[in-house]
C-alpha cells in the first residue's frame, strides 16, 4: 500500500489490534521517501524498530536520526513525520499502541 501522503512508502500490514498493540505494519521506504505529508499526529503512539536502513523521524521540530536495529518511542499527540535520507532502502516495523502508550 502507498500513497499521495506516504512517497516512496510501501506498507504490508502484519496484525491488527490485539490488547493494548493497536496495529503493526512493515514499510519499505524508498530512498528520499517520506511520510506522512504533511507531519501528523494523533491519540496512539508509535513503536518504530529499523530492521535495516537508517531513517530520520522528526518529532514536533527535533529530528532523529534511527539506525538499523534501533527503535525510536513517538508519543500521542505529537506531531511526527520521517524520511530516508539514504541510496538505501529501509525496512521499519511501525506498531501503534491503542490508548496512547501509556
């Protein structure tokens, strides 16, 4: 799955809610790929875990940069957005946490 607010993604669901994990999903991000545009936020937080590939994540303004096999924490209600900054695709697990992460 890819579209006009994700470019350079492909997305393949892997579970739907179960307990307190809300979603999960495998992307591939292009290189240049970003998403979502414009930065979003919403009441669930992220899980993301880089499988390979390094990829920059801005919360709110501070951006961080996520190398292979690390994960970056995005808190509810926090304006989020990344991007592959690399000639290398990404692979990253994005799980959503139902109720906010807390």
């Amino acid at each position: 799955m890819s579209n006009s607010t994700h470019p350079g993604f492909s997305f393949q669901p892997l579970f739907k809610q179960v307990e307190d994990l809300k979603r999960g999903d495998l992307a591939l991000i292009a290189p240049g790929g970003r998403g979502p545009l414009p930065p979003h936020q919403h009441n669930s937080a992220h899980l993301f875990v880089v499988l390979t590939g390094t990829i920059d994540v801005w919360i709110e303004q501070a951006k961080h940069s996520v190398n292979q096999h690390e994960t970056i924490y995005v808190p509810a209600n926090r304006q989020h957005t990344m991007h592959n900054p690399t000639q290398h695709t990404a692979r990253v697990l994005g799980i959503e946490l139902a109720g906010g992460g807390q």
